[in-house]
C-alpha cells in the first residue's frame, strides 16, 4: 500500500516560505547539474542516480516533502519509501517546474 500523498505546489510553496519546513523535509531528488541550476534554499539533495545509496538519510519521524524536474522521479523515490515503511510523504505534483514559477524563475 502506497502511504504518501500529493501536494500542490502552491501550497507547498507556501509552507516553504512561511519557514514551516525543516531542511531535512525538503528531498530535492535530481541531479547535480540540476541543482546547480535552481534549488530551493534549505533543501537536501539526494540524486535519484545514488538514492539505494543514500535513502536511510531520509528522516523517517517526520513529513517529508520529495521533489524532482516535474513529479515523476519524486513519486518513484515516494513508492520506494512507502514499501521501506517511511509514512508521512508529499511527492510534489508539477516538480520544480510548477514550483520555480512561484519565484519568478521558469525551469525548463
């Protein structure tokens, strides 16, 4: 059984810059390069490419909010957690595309 949800990115977004969120909520699951090239301030990378190597850093006791490019790698990386029995997931719908916009930056 699938135990995570989704969360829009406004409102994510919006728990983001409220200060609601720890650094280790936010899993940014892309890759170096991306990163480089927009990241939210605060979040952990953790690239999908090395994830079997680095998921156990995951904290397993609270929220955790996994993002990507555009939501397809984050919902894989939010399965994988569900099946190692992590509750409390958000996989952001839209990825860091949807979420750029709200910072006025256009991630293409």
């Amino acid at each position: 059984m699938d135990v995570w949800r989704d969360i829009q990115p406004d409102a994510f977004w919006q728990l983001a810059r409220e200060g609601k969120l720890e650094p280790d909520q936010i899993i940014d699951v892309r890759e170096p390069e991306e990163w480089d090239y927009y990241h939210l301030e605060g979040s952990t990378l953790l690239p999908l490419s090395s994830f079997m190597d680095t998921w156990t850093q995951v904290p397993a006791d609270k929220t955790v909010y996994v993002i990507c490019a555009h939501g397809v790698r984050s919902q894989a990386v939010c399965r994988f957690l569900s099946e190692k029995g992590y509750g409390g997931l958000a996989n952001v719908v839209g990825g860091m595309a949807a979420v750029s916009l709200h910072d006025g930056f256009r991630y293409d």
